[in-house]
C-alpha cells in the first residue's frame, strides 16, 4: 500500500484499504482509498467501479466525491463526509 492503512472493509464484491481521513474545514473530512473486486483484483468495468463505490459511500454514510478507475490498477476513490458521521 502506498499509505499506512488506517480502516480496511472487506466484503464479497469489493475490499478497499483507506487512511486515516484529513479535515477539509470544520464541518468535513475526506480520504482516499484503494479498492479491489472480491477477487482483488481491480475492477473490470466502469459499471462495476461505480456501483461498488457507491455502495462503498453508502456503507461509510458519505458521498462519492472522485472515483478513478485505470487499466490493471485498483480504483481510487475519494469520499467526502461529514465530520462526526
């Protein structure tokens, strides 16, 4: 991992790695994380990519801020949420 993993989430269609989050103001946080298939492996299409991470946002109670998904790597996904969610 390119960062020290500070919550991992392990499930039958996806496993995401994420640091721990950084404050965007007083009323956010942020973090971006790795997510795999259940496989892991990276995702195989855009479609699945971004059901797994909205389901991923909807699990932490966030929203989807950036998902970024390229050839043979793990998707990056940024969460937006609010602070003491």
């Amino acid at each position: 991992m390119p960062f020290r993993v500070y919550s991992r989430r392990i499930w039958d269609d996806h496993i995401a790695f994420f640091p721990k989050p950084h404050f965007t103001d007083n009323d956010h946080r942020m973090t971006t994380g790795l997510v795999f298939d259940g496989q892991g492996k990276p995702c195989s299409s855009n479609a699945a990519a971004k059901k797994i991470a909205k389901k991923i946002a909807n699990l932490k109670n966030c929203g989807v801020e950036v998902f970024k998904l390229s050839k043979d790597k793990p998707m990056e996904l940024t969460l937006l949420c609010r602070y003491g969610e």
